[in-house]
C-alpha cells in the first residue's frame, strides 16, 4: 500500500501544479486580454467601430472571455491548492 500512495501522492501534487500554473496562465491571459481591449476597442477608433458594428462583435466576445476567465480563476486556484495539499498529506503520512 505504500508504494501505491506514494505514486497516488505525486500524481495528485502533479495534478495540482499544473492547476496552478493554469491559473497563473489565466492571470497573464486576463492581462492581455485587458491591454487589446484598451488599445482596440475603448479607444475612438474602437468606439467608432462599435457602434458601426464594423468590429463584427469582436470587442463584446473578449470582454465575455475576460470575464469568463476572471470567473475561473478563483476555482482553478481552489483545484490546485486542494489537490496539491491533498497530495503532500498522503505522501507525508505514507
């Protein structure tokens, strides 16, 4: 059994980190998504486009996935820390 928890253990702490690094990736993503929505959409030539709907709703599409990511953030951070913490208590009491 204490083979088997072991390979249990890391696979969950493997697990977990690449939830973390999803969720700092989703940060970076949110930034960047903020940036293109400053410089394309919010400014004259972006309102212009908007409301000649010449943008074809791009601008709308990233503000929802902005969102969307904004939203996932905090469950992927929850995922990540649960299965990494998960991970270090079976390996610790194996």
């Amino acid at each position: 059994m204490g083979r088997l928890s072991k390979v249990a253990s890391i696979i969950l702490i493997m697990l977990g980190g690449i939830a973390l690094v999803a969720w700092g990736g989703a940060g970076y993503a949110v930034s960047l998504y903020d940036e293109g929505i400053e410089d394309n959409c919010d400014s004259t030539v972006g309102t212009i486009a908007q409301i000649t709907e010449w943008d074809d709703g791009q601008c709308d599409d990233a503000r929802e996935t902005k969102e969307a990511l904004e939203n996932a953030r905090p469950i992927i951070l929850a995922v990540g820390s649960l299965l990494v913490g998960l991970g270090l208590i079976v390996y610790i009491r194996s």
